[in-house]
C-alpha cells in the first residue's frame, strides 16, 4: 500500500516577495535542463520551478519500453472430479503447467459419470495470463460441482500463478487487482510483494469466501527483487448425496511505464513536468518517487533526474 506522507521543506507558491518577478538564474535560462541543479532547487521559489519547467522541451518525446527483467516464472492448472458407491469408485484428472513467459492460455474441464452415465461431479479451471516486461496480467476462474447422486463425491479446480522479477531501475507502475469466492475450501487470493524484505505493496484475499477489491492504483517501485503469486482454487465436497457448486476468481493488473511519465500515458514531456510539480507542491502522497515516506526536495530531484534521462 502507499505509505503515509509528509510534506517536509515544500517550497510555498507566492514565495518570493510582492513585486518581484519569480527567479531564474541566468544560466538555467541559458540551459534550462542542466541549469536546474540541487542547489537551485533548493534556493529557488516553486514559481521559478515553474518557469524552468516552460522552458523545457514541449515536443513528446517517445520514450524506450520500460522493463522489469523476468526472472523464474511458473504457472500451473488442475482439475479433478472423483466419487464412490458401493459398486463404484473413480476418478479423473487433468493438468498443466509452464515456466515460460509472455501469454499462456489453459482451459481444462472433468466430467466424472458413473459406470451407468449418472453424473457423479465436474470440475474447469480457467487461466489467461501475460508475462511481460512491461505488464503482468492475470485472469484465472475456477468451478467444482458435484451432483449429489452418490454417497461421496468431490471435485476441484487450481490454478497457480508466480513469477519472480528485478527492477534494474526505479519504474512507474499502475496495479489492479480483484478476489472472489463463492463458498467453502475455495481460494482467490494474488499478491505484488518486494522480495527483499518481504513488504507486500498490493494483495487481494478472498480465501474461504468473500470478496476483495483493490483499485488501480500508482507508484513506483524502486530498485529491487519484487513477486507476483495469485492462486485461485474451487473445492465441491459431496459426501451424503449432496449437491454442492463451488467458484472461484482472480483479476491482477500490473503495469509498468518510466519513472518520468506521470502521466501514464506513454511519453514523457513537459506535461509530466507540470503534473508532478503540482502533485508535489500540493504533498499528493503519489510524488514520493524515492519511497522514502517524506514528501521533500529529494524527491523532486529525483523526478528530475528521471525526467531529464529520457527527455
Ligand atoms: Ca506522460
Ligand atoms: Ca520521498
């Protein structure tokens, strides 16, 4: 989750005294990318942070994908339906799995009948997912059913997700994230954790019922070993004779965009420039770009490094 912010050291608007034009130094006008070092920065009134952002390059510039580097990445689906009577005793299975990456698609299904075609129970998984290095994506739906015509029966769909990555550099993200269970055993549950210290940053849980919902969100993750694991399982238990429908479902968005792109719209360029600087001087929680938990000039400085490396 995005931690809590303080504004510490934010420049005020109106800073510099009534009459007086906001200042730029000569050089920064000059050369107004180079021109804007830390020790201006921290000199300088917010107004003249704006006047240096006009000057800045108004063309979009289209900025090289950002990536995450993909380490191990593993994906796998089950399904299993089974039951017994007195003259009766079955099973069926399916599965699948791959350590690849970029798209994986797997639709399985069982459909277990007695030895008279009575139906005894069933059972799908359903996973699409994306590994990429700009985006992970994952949908993955689970049902179980028995038929409640023996005197055990049961059935289940898993489906597993996780891939393990590195950020080589500090990235921009947006993340999304849905959990639904019916009922019973079943489990929809995904996670976007930094591996390094084990600090979940996203998780959607909805394990033995319910609902869970985390809207898109954005931030940046640092430099850093990160996850993603998601596991969506539905378990029907029939003994008695009973009927029972199980499901299960998982949604997870992650994507990746530069760190300068604010704006998340796929270029960098003045635009960004101005948004972060409003966000910042207003303390949105969103422009603590180095994680640190503290709004202050630091994180400008490293807006502006990011933005000036791909402008
Ligand atoms: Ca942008
Ligand atoms: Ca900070």
């Amino acid at each position: 989750m995005t931690p809590s912010v303080h504004l510490v050291n934010a420049p005020l608007v109106g800073q510099h005294r009534r009459g007086q034009s906001p200042v730029v130094r000569q050089s920064a006008v000059a050369n107004p990318v180079k021109g804007t070092s830390a020790s201006m920065l921290r000199n300088a009134p917010l107004s003249g942070l704006a006047a240096i952002a006009c000057l800045v390059a108004a063309t979009p510039v289209p900025v090289p994908t950002p990536s995450i580097q993909i380490g191990t990445a593993t994906r796998t689906t089950y399904a299993q339906a089974y039951g017994f009577d007195w003259e009766f005793d079955d099973g069926v299975e399916v599965s699948d799995s791959t350590n690849a990456t970029g798209g994986w698609v797997q639709s399985q299904s069982v459909d277990l009948l007695d030895w008279y075609f009575i139906p005894v129970a069933s059972s799908t998984i359903y996973q699409e997912s994306q590994i990429d290095p700009d985006l992970v994506t994952l949908t993955m739906d689970a049902t179980a059913d028995t038929a409640g015509n023996h005197p055990h029966s049961d059935s289940s769909g898993t489906s597993t997700f996780d891939v393990d990555f590195t950020v080589p550099h500090r990235v921009r993200y947006v993340v999304s994230a849905t959990a639904t269970a019916n009922v019973g055993y079943n489990l929809a549950n995904a996670r976007l954790r930094r591996t390094n210290d084990s600090t979940t940053i996203v998780a959607v849980d909805a394990d033995f019922g319910g609902n869970d919902v985390v809207p898109p969100q954005s931030s940046w993750l640092q430099r850093g070993d990160y996850s993603v694991d998601a596991e969506c399982e539905a378990m029907a238990w029939g003994d008695n004779n009973t009927s029972i429908s199980a499901s299960s479902n998982v949604e997870f968005e992650l994507r990746i965009f530069e760190a300068a792109d604010f704006t998340l719209d796929g270029t960098v360029d003045k635009a960004d420039w101005h948004a972060f600087e409003a966000a910042w001087q207003a303390g949105a929680t969103n422009t603590d770009i180095d994680g640190s938990g503290v709004i202050d000039a630091k994180d400008w400085l490293a807006f502006e490094a990011a933005w000036k490396s791909t402008t």
